[in-house]
C-alpha cells in the first residue's frame, strides 16, 4: 500500500470535465478558440500529429525545461574551462614553448562539459516540471483514437459549467462529446 503523498502523485484523482472528440483539424481548432473565447479553460487537446495551426490556437506559453537547459549548459562550459584551467596550473607542464593555460586544447572539454551538464539538466527539469504539473491536474481522459485519426479537447469543469461546453463542442463539429 503506497502512502497517501505517493498514492496522490502516482494515482491521482480523475478530473472532472467534458471530452469532445473530432474528425477534422479546422473544427478542432475553431471548439479551441471559441472555449477559450469563452473562458472555458484549462484545456487539454489530443492530436494524431503535431499540428502548427492547434499551437497557435492554443497560444500557450513555452516550456521552462529550456531554461534548465540553458542554465545546465552554460555551468557545464564554465567548469569545464575551470576544471581544465585549475588543473593545468596545479601541474604545469610546458609542451613545445606554448603558455600553460591555453584555451584552444580545452574547447573539447568545456564542449562536452556543456552537453553534458545540458542533457542532465534537461532530464532534472523534465522531472520537476512532471512531477509539479502532475500534482495540481489529476488525471485526464483518453480515447485510442486520438493515436490514429481523430483529435480531442478536454475542458476541466464543474457539473455547472458541463452543459455549455458540451453545447460550444457540438456546435463546433464535435462528432462526440462525453461528460468525464
């Protein structure tokens, strides 16, 4: 039996809402826009494939994995000419009359120092946004066929608000819609 703080990340509750479930690209995009017109939001959209026009209906901002990345990246160049530089003073060893602290011998390391402190701070932050995000949605419904043709729109809502979105989905081209 898992404790109740792991039960809650691992096995979250179901959030409440309404799935609509389309055929087409341009109706699934015209129910985005007019739910967030709307305020029906937070929304949750299923595609076959990335799509550029469901993005930009969305108009969501970017991830901050990338920041985590950035950050990771630059810190791994800087200790890599740190740790370079600190080693070939601790030991200097003068090789064809060239200055002890050269750069241009270091740039492989500090290049893969970057890579390398960029990837693990990539997958840090992929985590810790995972695991933030998780805690605060619950879970969301999910159909097979959003996998192979067909996109969805989840809408998280109260029972007050379910019989509007359901109305907004259909009139938009929903081919189902269903309370979750």
């Amino acid at each position: 039996m898992l404790p109740a703080v792991l039960r809650e990340i691992f096995h979250p509750p179901a959030t409440p809402g309404v799935l609509g479930v389309f055929g087409h690209l341009d109706a699934t995009v015209e129910a985005v826009r007019r739910l967030k017109d709307g305020r029906h939001e937070p929304l949750t959209v299923y595609s076959p494939m990335p799509r550029h026009e469901l993005e930009q209906a969305l108009d969501q901002p970017t991830s901050p994995v990338r920041m985590w990345t950035l950050v990771g990246g630059v810190c791994g160049c800087g200790i890599g000419a740190w740790i370079t530089l600190y080693m070939s003073y601790d030991w200097p060893l003068v090789v064809a009359g060239k200055t002890i602290g050269s750069i241009p011998p270091y740039v492989v390391i500090m290049f893969e120092m970057t890579v390398l402190f960029g990837a693990l701070s990539t997958i840090l932050g992929i985590i810790f946004n995972t695991l933030h995000a998780r805690r605060h949605t619950g879970t969301v419904p999910w159909d097979p066929r959003f996998t192979n043709d067909k996109f969805g729109v989840f809408v998280r809502c109260g029972a007050d608000r379910a019989a509007a979105v359901e109305t907004l989905m259909r009139n938009a081209g929903a081919e189902e819609v269903r309370r979750a």
